[in-house]
C-alpha cells in the first residue's frame, strides 16, 4: 500500500517535469525550433488546430522556421494565427510556405524571458512540494488507520521527500539550462 502511495507520487513528479520542459521548449530563446509553435491555434473550419496538425514545419537555417501547409486554402488563417499569437513574429507567405524569421533577441527581451522561465520553474516546485504534501497525507491516513506501522510510514515519508529533493534539484538542471540557452548571444 505504502508502495503504491511513494509510486503514484513519483508519478506525478515526472509529469510535473515534463510539463516544465514542454513549457520551456516553447518559450523563443532566440533559436528557431518548431515546437515555438506548438501553442498558435489555426480556426481550421471553426476547429481550433494546432498547426504542426496542418502543416509540415521545418528549420532550414537557425532563425528560420519554414511552414509548408498540406492544405493551401488554410494559409491566410495560418498566417493570421501567427499574427495573433504572443510570439512578436511576422509571418511572410509567398503563396506556396510561410516563412518565419526570428530576429535576434535584446537584452530586455532576454531578461523577461529568463523571469518568465524562473516563475514557471518556481510554480513547478510548488507542484512538487503539493504532491509531496498529499502523499504524507495518504500516509499519514493509512498508519491512523492501522494498516501501517509508524516506522514504515516514517519510513515512506523519508522516501517522499528523497523524492522530492531528487525533483526539485531536476527543476533547478532544467531552469539553469534554458537560463543558459536564453542569454546566449
């Protein structure tokens, strides 16, 4: 039972990681790469799409994304999501791929970015720090309800916090590396 409480835990964990590196791929750092796009929703006939969905998105130079949709009729609305989105890019359509240049990040921009990635990294910690909490707390019930010694219930919480710690200093590896990626010039 014990097992299961620390396992479920550890699950938890990971996604609350994954989640964390999948909002960092996001975020722009000067470099283009196609998840960028991963949140820019086309209206594709009045369903929200992402756009890798629609189109095939490639880079062929470090700060250029080149998006070749499957559908031509849907590039005016590509297009239009792109504009919309809060990425501060300017699609360029040729009629046959959109083009999308990254301009060179500024010291400012660089700046609010490596704030933006320490709040996300600072609410994943507390995401941890909630599953850990809940996981003592489903320990705690099982040893009241006598299906569990003490020992191994202190036991189990001494694991789920090794956990914990073991997740907080992967946040910590992951905030230094983007914080790396976003600075360079």
């Amino acid at each position: 039972m014990m097992k299961e409480v620390v396992g479920e835990a550890e699950e938890k964990m990971k996604k609350a990681i994954e989640v964390l590196r999948k909002d960092f791929a996001s975020m722009r750092a000067g470099r283009a790469t196609p998840s960028l796009l991963d949140k820019v929703m086309v209206d594709y006939y009045g369903t929200p799409t992402p756009i890798n969905q629609m189109a095939k998105i490639s880079v062929p130079e470090p700060r250029l994304l080149v998006i070749q949709p499957w559908d031509k009729s849907g590039m005016a609305t590509i297009e239009k999501a792109i504009q919309k989105s809060d990425l501060g890019l300017n699609p360029s359509n040729d009629g046959i791929v959109i083009r999308l240049a990254i301009p060179q990040l500024t010291q400012e921009r660089r700046n609010e970015l490596v704030k933006v990635a320490k709040k996300k990294a600072e609410e994943t910690r507390v995401a941890l720090r909630n599953i850990r909490r809940d996981a003592n707390e489903h320990l705690k019930a099982l040893e009241k309800e006598k299906q569990v010694s003490e020992d191994d219930e202190k036991r189990a919480q001494d694991d789920v916090q090794k956990m914990t710690d073991k997740y907080v200093k992967e946040v910590e590896h992951v905030l230094e590396h983007k914080e790396q990626e976003i600075m360079e010039v």
